[in-house]
C-alpha cells in the first residue's frame, strides 16, 4: 500500500514540476530571445544572426534551470498537495495508513531527487553550457572581453619570487590577449616585466607567449641600475595559473563548478589574495542543491488545509511568492555576507536555514498540532 502511495506521490509531483519549470523556462527564453534581437545584425557582429541568437539562447537554459528548480519544485508540490486536499484524496491517504511523517519521508525522497538533479546541472551542465555561450558570442564578436577596463588580474607566489599578472581579455580559441607580468622580488622590487599580445596555455602547467618584450631592471647587478629591453618570438612562463583560473577572474564566480571553485580559492589564498567572494560561491554550491529538500518540506502543511470551496490559485500564488522570496533572500545574503565580511558557509547555509525553520513551524502548527 505505501509502495502505491509514494508512486502516486512522485508521479504526481515530479509531472506538476516539469510543467512549471517548462513554463518558466519557455518566459526566460523569451526575455532571452528579445534581449539577443538587439545584437543581431550589428555592424561588429555581421555573422550573428537569428540562428546564432537562438542557440545563445538555448545554452543560456541551463543556467536558469539550476536557478528555478528550486522554486518551481516549491510551485510543483504545493499545487499537488492543494490539490489532493481539495479533492479529499490526500484524507484518504491519511485513513489508509499515511501519517505526517511518512508523508514527509515520501516529500524528502522526491526532494533528494530534485536536489541531485540540481547539483549535477549547476556542477557539471551549467558551467559547459555557459563557457560554450561565451565562446560563441566571441566567435562573433572577436574576443570575450573581461571584467573591468583594465582586464584581469592574478597574483603568484613562488620561493624566489612574486608575479603579478594582467590578461586584458580572452580570445574565441582560449588563449589570451595583452598579456603582462610583473615579477618581484622577495623585498617588493621590481624585477622585470614581460609584454605579450598572445598567450597560450599548455598542457604542462606553463604559458607560452608569443612576440614577447621582455624588460629587465638592474640587469648588471645591484650597483649598475639600468634597464635592459629584449625581444623574444616565444617564451615559456611555468606557472600555476590554469584556464579556470583565468576564467574565474574574468567570467562569473556563480558559472563555476565547485572543483573549479575550489582550486581557485586555494591559489587565491596561497598567494595572500581575499578569497571570501569565492567562498562564499563555493558554499551556496554546496547548500543550493539542498533547498529541494526544504521546498518539499514547505509544501507538505498545504495537504492539511481543510477547504473545499476555496480554489488553489491562491496557494499556488503563496507558492510563487515563497519561491521568489527565497531567490532575492539567497542573492541578498550573498552580497550582505560578502559586505559584512560573514563566515562564507553561514552566509550560503542561512536563506535556505531560515525557510527550513519556517517549514518546520508550519509543519508543527498545521500537521502535528491540528
């Protein structure tokens, strides 16, 4: 009997939650879509048109349905749970053996589910999806440009050395333009600098730059200051600093994946560089995916409500606003916690905390208590 009870269950809220995300994904893409219209045809970009913008936006659909799956399993369930009530089907249920808490165990199970699912598209899906829509537009309009107006900038340490680096932007193939480097050393003295229009990366941890305008100051010793300038077809820089590094200082920290996200905080605190907006990425990685599993416990009470004239757009519309509510507070949190300088994983662990307390208060009052 609950083998049948909990197929009808998922059946029933794993269909409702494909319809809303479909939904919602179809009104993304339109927003998308019209956005792109203003880029098709543009004298910088002859060969981006309606085909191309459609594509842009398709690879775009990834990176909202990470976003949404937890609302639209919120949506989802709440109208399942509404719904069943209205129709008595849910006090059925509830006369053939299903208590709240193994109806709560039969939401968390679903939830686990959806949960998996989001972590496997913001940590593998997304971040492919996202970097083939960059090279994409690139491919069109010559190069990906870098946040900022001075490009981005790296920091290396080694036991002989300090290296700052400066990439002004990354190019459709991968490698990267206007390169400098700016080697110290070990009192903060300027040591050299290295210039190069191309750079690319290798599979052996090291940069090869081409046309390379190499300055040396004090290059005689200690006592002869002077600077010294030469000019070299292709060097090889060893360094630490990979592709994903790259990418995470000029693209979005919240396209990455944890891994990527990870390796990047390391070598940002290895060589003294504040890491907490990363962390703080990092951690709403971990807990993002989780939030699945408190949608499902916020929709859970909505079975127990006693109505049968009243219809369920209006819970439905409770459902939307709770879910919307939850992205602005978990977006809002990231930017307070990174202002106020707030430990990285309570900052991540708090919007989905503060509605899993008002699940369980709502759990308490409408399910156990009445």
């Amino acid at each position: 009997m609950m083998h049948t009870i909990r197929r009808l269950l998922h059946r029933e809220i794993f269909t409702a939650v494909v319809y809303v995300t479909l939904g919602f994904l179809a009104l993304f893409a339109f927003f998308d879509f019209v956005d792109q219209l203003a880029s098709v045809g543009r004298p910088n970009m002859p060969g981006y048109q309606i085909p191309q913008a459609a594509l842009y936006v398709l690879l775009l659909v990834p990176s909202h349905l990470y976003e949404l799956l937890p609302i639209t399993v919120l949506i989802g369930t709440i109208y399942v749970m509404t719904r069943l009530a209205q129709s008595s089907e849910f006090t059925i249920l509830r006369t053939s053996g299903l208590g709240p808490w193994r109806a709560l165990r039969m939401l968390l199970a679903a939830g686990f589910t959806f949960a998996l699912l989001t972590f496997v598209i913001g940590d593998y899906l997304t971040p492919w999806a996202d970097r083939t829509g960059q090279l994409l537009r690139a491919h069109y309009q010559g190069r990906i440009l870098t946040v900022g107006q001075t490009g981005a900038w790296l920091r290396e340490r080694e036991p002989y050395a300090q290296y700052g680096v400066n990439v002004g932007s990354l190019a459709p193939d991968g490698s990267m333009r206007d390169v400098r480097i700016f080697e110290f050393d070990n009192q903060s003295s300027l040591v050299s600098m290295m210039q190069a229009p191309v750079a690319r990366f290798t599979d052996d941890e090291a940069w090869l730059l081409e046309n390379v305008e190499r300055t040396e100051f004090n290059a005689g010793g200690a006592q002869l200051s002077r600077i010294e300038r030469t000019t070299v077809p292709v060097f090889r820089w060893p360094t630490a600093i990979s592709a994903e590094m790259i990418s995470a200082a000029v693209l979005k920290p919240d396209r990455m994946s944890a891994v990527d996200l990870f390796q990047y905080i390391r070598h940002l605190k290895a060589n003294a560089q504040s890491a907490e907006r990363y962390e703080i990425e990092f951690w709403k990685k971990v807990f993002y995916p989780l939030s699945c599993l408190v949608m499902v416990m916020m929709a859970l009470p909505f079975a127990y409500l006693h109505f049968r004239s009243e219809g369920i757009s209006l819970y439905v519309f409770g459902g939307v606003m709770a879910g919307i509510s939850f992205f602005f507070l978990n977006n809002m949190f990231g930017y307070i916690g990174e202002l106020q300088r707030w430990t990285p994983w309570i900052t991540a662990a708090a919007p989905g905390f503060i509605f899993m307390m008002i699940s369980l208060g709502a759990f308490g009052w409408l399910v156990l208590r009445r």
